[in-house]
C-alpha cells in the first residue's frame, strides 16, 4: 500500500474509532506493524494533526488538518446525529457504514465540548422491526445511477411472475418497510418501481442513457405526487 493511502486510512481510523484508539487496532486497521504505526503518527503529526496520546495509553485525533472547523449548534449536532443513525435502520449496511464515517469526520473538526456532545447526543433512534438486509449489492444501483448505464434485472412481480428487465436507474426509495428502484423499463416503456426484495440479480450493461437521469427522476417522481391519494404506488 501506499505510504500516501496508508496515512489517509489511519487519519480515517482515528475520526471513527472510539477514542482511546490503541495502537495495536490502528495497526489492525491500517494492516501494517505496531512499529510502523508510530511512524504514522509521527509523520501526521508532522503534517499538523494533533493527536494527543502515546504507545501504551492511546491516541485521539484533536485536530484534523484535512478538515475545515466546524461551528455546529448543540441541536444542529443532535439533529446530525439521529439523522445519521437513522441510516442503520435502512436495509443498506454500506449506507449506514457511510453515515457513520461521515459523522466521525464532522466530530472530528469539531471543539471538545460540541464533539463531547455529539459523542453522548440526547436523542437517538431504534427500531422494533428493522428492515431486512437487501439481498443484492445496492452500490451497483447507486454506481448505475451515477454514470446512467442501463441494468438488467431478473424480477419476480407481485403476482410471482419471473422476468427479465433492461432499465434505466433512476433512484433509490427507502419506505418504511421496503426499498425500491425507481427506473425506466425498456420492456414496458414506461416508468416503474421495482422492489428491491424481489430482485433476483442484478448486472450493469454498457448502454448509456447519459444525460437524462436527472430530468426523468424529476419527471416521475412528479408524477408520483400528482397521483391521489398520495399513497405509495403500486409496485411491480
């Protein structure tokens, strides 16, 4: 790994890890040796981060120079913070791993009492039922939707029929209980939802649709408001 890459996964583990963070995590994290970790530290030391702690006790990150100050109010950092944590109830481990990087960069820019206060934040979020995992990889949709390339899905409607669809991804909804695609699909012409739990697999294809994502989400999801009552449409 590059010294470059290395430096800027340790600086990532010390926003996100509990503070103390030993060495030997860091070095767990950042797959490399105790003794190489000192130098790590030295050298983003160096650099202008200050990071209090040593071998032996460990170490918290006080002072990030990759990140611009913070001056968040009280309720602002409480509202950030179940906004964040909402994200674990979503289905999308990779999301709600986001949310929590995220979180630790913004603490990490943040003076001792506001990040002390974003640490232990009053109100917090919890789930009875949480929303099952999604049995397909989500960063394909995400990535698809970014770059507007087409996917193929292999889907089960609501009745139980199989098909195969080429679509055009639009956006992801996160619903109480579901989650869905919204697309264009090429078999239908026509928009649709797709639920996510009855995607059988997914594939990205090399069509591109690039530059109409944007103007098409806008216009279904327009659609969708008009509709009354402004219930949930119903899915495929």
């Amino acid at each position: 790994m590059a010294r470059a890459d290395r430096l800027f996964r340790l600086l990532d583990a010390l926003r996100r890890l509990p503070n103390p963070v030993t060495a030997a995590q860091l070095a767990r994290e950042t797959e490399v040796s105790e003794r190489t970790l000192y130098r790590d530290i030295d050298a983003l030391r160096a650099g202008g981060a200050l990071i209090d702690g040593e071998a032996g006790y460990g170490y918290r990150l006080t002072e990030d120079p990759a990140l611009p100050p913070q001056n968040l109010t009280r309720l602002e950092l409480e509202a950030l913070v179940l906004g964040l944590a909402e994200l674990r109830h979503l289905g999308d481990h990779e999301l709600a791993r986001a949310g929590e990087m995220a979180l630790a960069k913004i603490t990490a820019t943040l003076p001792e009492d506001r990040a002390h206060q974003a640490a232990h934040a009053v109100l917090s979020s919890y789930r009875m039922t949480p929303r099952p995992a999604a049995q397909i990889d989500l960063s394909i949709i995400r990535e698809a939707a970014w770059s507007e390339r087409a996917l193929e899905l292999s889907y089960t409607d609501r009745d139980g029929r199989e098909s195969q669809r080429k679509v055009w991804p639009l956006g992801l909804v996160y619903f109480e209980r579901e989650q869905a695609l919204l697309a264009w699909c090429c078999l239908r012409a026509d928009y649709r939802m797709f639920i996510i739990a009855r995607i059988r697999a997914i594939a990205p294809l090399e069509e591109s649709f690039r530059p109409r994502r944007v103007a098409m989400l806008r216009d279904y999801t327009a659609r969708l408001r008009g509709r009354h009552p402004p219930a949930q449409p119903k899915p495929q």
